[in-house]
C-alpha cells in the first residue's frame, strides 16, 4: 500500500506567483521526483494565492516519512512558502 506526504504551505504577503511556480518547478519538484521511492506528485495552490499543498506519493511509509524528515531539514530558498504542517497518509483508494 503506498503512502502519501502531504505538506501545506503559506506564501508571504505580496509574493509573486510567477516566482513562487517557478521555485515549484525549478527546485521542489526536481527535489522531490529524486527521493527514494517516488511514485507521482501533486501540488495546489489555493485560489486566493495564499496557501498551497503539496501531496506526493510514495512506495512505502518508510520512504514517505524520510521524505517527510528531508523537507523539514533542507534550506529553503529565501523566496519559497513557509511549511506549516506536514503529515504522511496512507493510501487507501483513488478514483
């Protein structure tokens, strides 16, 4: 059974879009396509631009909660959204 890491995420009063999607392409996904047991990712942005999650799938609990570890103990670019929860979540259906 796979295992999901969902991250939420809070932008910065007056943060541009445009950055803050090219920090996703450019630096979080590259990141986090490299982490063992990756299967596939999804990420939101809340349409008032002031929030966002991140749900990414992984093989095994083990490698969701490393990958979980990872995002907290990385640096962040100084322009990137401020994490405010993660957890990890079994999958049990998809549609």
């Amino acid at each position: 059974m796979p295992y999901a890491l969902v991250a939420q995420v809070q932008f910065q009063d007056g943060s541009d879009p445009v950055v803050a999607q090219k920090v996703l392409e450019s630096e979080v996904i590259p990141l986090v396509k490299a982490q063992v047991g990756f299967q596939r990712g999804t990420w939101f942005r809340n349409v008032d631009g002031t929030s966002g999650i991140g749900t990414v799938v992984f093989d095994t609990e083990a490698n969701a909660n490393t990958a979980r570890e990872g995002i907290r103990s990385q640096p962040r670019p100084a322009d990137a959204p401020t994490i405010t929860s993660t957890g990890v979540y079994e999958v049990v259906a998809e549609a």
